[in-house]
C-alpha cells in the first residue's frame, strides 16, 4: 500500500541519516518506531480548530510570539511526515528543553592561538580536500572538508569558555569541521542534536565569499537576526533550542568554520521524542488545519525548516546582515 510504501521509504532515510560525527542518532532509532505507529493510524483532516499555545520555555513574549507562530506554520504542514518532524523540533526545542541564557547566544572572539592553529590547518589542507557526508538540511552540491586531528584538544581548551557563557558545568560532544561551503550552498534552520549538542558554537575561520553569508538565529526575544561573523570570532549559541541556518545561499568561492558541542553535566535528553510526541498529542498531529495567509507555508528538508515562496528561504530573514564589534574586531 501507500502507506507501507511510505513506511518503508521513511525507515530507510532514518536509518541513513548521521549526526555531525558520522554515527546513527539515537533519536532517529526512537523516530522509526514512532513513525511506524503514527502513519499506521494516521488520518488526515481539515480544521479551522486545534489551535496550540503552550507554556513556552522561556516564557519571555518575543519567543512566545516566535513559538506560537512556528507552532501555526507546524499545524498547516500537509505532509504527514513533515508535520511529524516539525512538530518533534518544535516542541524539544520550546518546550522540552530547559535555556542556560537570557538571549540564546552571543558573538565573542575565539582564543587567538586556537584560531591560528586552524588558519594554518586551513591553508595545510586546502591542497587536500574530501567531500563530506551527504547532510540532509544542506542543499547544492556536497561541501567540501577537513578534518582537524586535535579536535578533543581544542574541545578541551574551550570548554571553560562555554562553562562561563552558559553558567553551568560541560561535558564535551564534538568538535566537527573544517567544513567548507560552497557557491549556492544553503542550510535549513534547525535545532541540533538533543543529546549531545546543547551548548555549542561556531568558530568561523575563513571565507572568500561575493558577499556576506550570514548565520541566521532566532533568540528568546523573538528576533529572527542574520549575524556576519569575522574570521577569528566565535557565536556562543543555545544549539538544541534556538533555530538557526545559513538560508541564503552562499555566493562566492568558500566559507569554513568548526563547529563546538557540549552538554550540560546533568542534561538528560533520553526518550526526549517519546516525551515531545506526548507533549502535542496524536489528535493534533493528525489535524491539518487550513491554509491561513498570515502564516507562512513551512516544509521540511530533514528536521530543517524553510519557507519555499519567500526570498532566500526564509520569511523572517531580515535583508539587514549585523556585523558584532568584539575586542579584536573593535575598529569596525
């Protein structure tokens, strides 16, 4: 049938899908037996009813303004898989998961020997560059990347920094990259992975870029902020929680950063999806709600949002692209 067409099409992209290290999450295992059940019993109906405005976290009105929107868009999604995945994001990340910051995220510079050490990697390894992975919130052609051999140092040496950002005690996940982005490549918004990928950042090394290729990150004040960052600054960001992509394809010939992971000690995100499906309830998945102009339609590559009828894939992506002064950078 359809449906078990469906299923078995499903269970295969899951079953394929890779965290940055390049091993199967334990959330997309948890996600097979959760799609299963739900595309067994689905029916779909057409609602002007259902509407869902739940206590956010936290509950600063910007970002409830911000959740209740993406919770509207999340309820006009036609696809039943797409529903799934944006209402799973969505509701791990507004409601399940706590915030360690008052905004969400913040541009600082990175230690200077730790950026020299990867300018130097850079400048080594463009003579021998590998395709990464198929990423699946990444469309154009595959990027390109290096791979940083003192990557558990590096995590290492910067994660006191990440300790007094967030206010709490780490362990570390992953450091991942170089990657390197290409012309037209463009990434989703997204949250990261709810184990491991709690507090991170991105350290931005590199670019030879027409124009700038801005970070995009939704904070607890509602803003939806394109930030251009210099080589040698850094984006402290609350990764499993704030939406966040590069949508506007990248023109020009390269963009490299690393990316750093971590969790917090005490952070449990163990049958997180299990909780979330229980959180927006079976009934509300199976409503699609009517089309409504003043919600922008929303579909899915992956777990990664983008709005296909809006300029650079993202309604809310403000033509204004900020630059932050920081220390090394104050003559801006």
């Amino acid at each position: 049938s359809a449906v078990e067409e469906t299923m078995v099409k499903r269970r295969e992209e899951l079953d394929n899908l890779t965290d940055n290290t390049g091993k199967s999450t334990s959330m997309n295992v948890i996600l097979v037996g959760l799609c299963l059940v739900g595309l067994l019993a689905l029916t779909l109906a057409d609602s002007s009813t259902g509407e869902w405005e739940p206590q956010w976290i936290p509950d600063t009105e910007g970002w409830k303004t911000l959740m209740n929107k993406r919770a509207h868009q999340a309820a006009r999604i036609v696809d039943n898989q797409q529903r799934w995945d944006a209402y799973v994001s969505l509701t791990v990340a507004g409601l399940l998961t706590p915030n360690y910051t008052k905004n969400g995220y913040e541009v600082v510079d990175a230690p200077a020997e730790i950026y020299e050490e990867l300018k130097a990697l850079l400048e080594e390894g463009m003579d021998h560059l590998r395709k990464e992975a198929s990423v699946d919130q990444i469309s154009g052609e595959k990027c390109d990347f290096i791979s940083v051999p003192n990557s558990r140092d590096i995590l290492r040496r910067l994660q006191p920094l990440h300790e007094e950002w967030a206010g709490v005690k780490l362990r570390p996940s992953n450091a991942y990259g170089l990657r390197l982005y290409r012309e037209g490549n463009w990434l989703t918004m997204h949250t990261d992975n709810h184990k491991s990928h709690i507090i991170s950042s991105v350290l931005h090394v590199a670019r030879d870029v027409d124009e700038p290729y801005p970070l995009v990150i939704e904070g607890y004040d509602g803003k939806t902020v394109a930030v251009d960052l210099l080589p040698g600054q850094m984006l402290f960001y609350e990764s499993a929680k704030c939406f966040h992509g590069r949508p506007r394809p990248m023109k020009g010939n390269f963009y490299t950063s690393l990316f750093i992971h971590y969790a917090p000690v005490d952070y449990n995100g163990e049958k997180i999806v299990e909780r979330a499906a229980a959180a927006f309830g079976r009934e509300r998945y199976h409503t699609v709600l009517t089309q409504d102009n003043k919600y922008a339609e929303v579909q899915l590559k992956g777990t990664g949002w983008y709005n296909p009828a809006c300029p650079d894939n993202w309604c809310d992506l403000s033509q204004e692209v900020i630059t932050v002064k920081t220390g090394s950078h104050d003559e801006l």
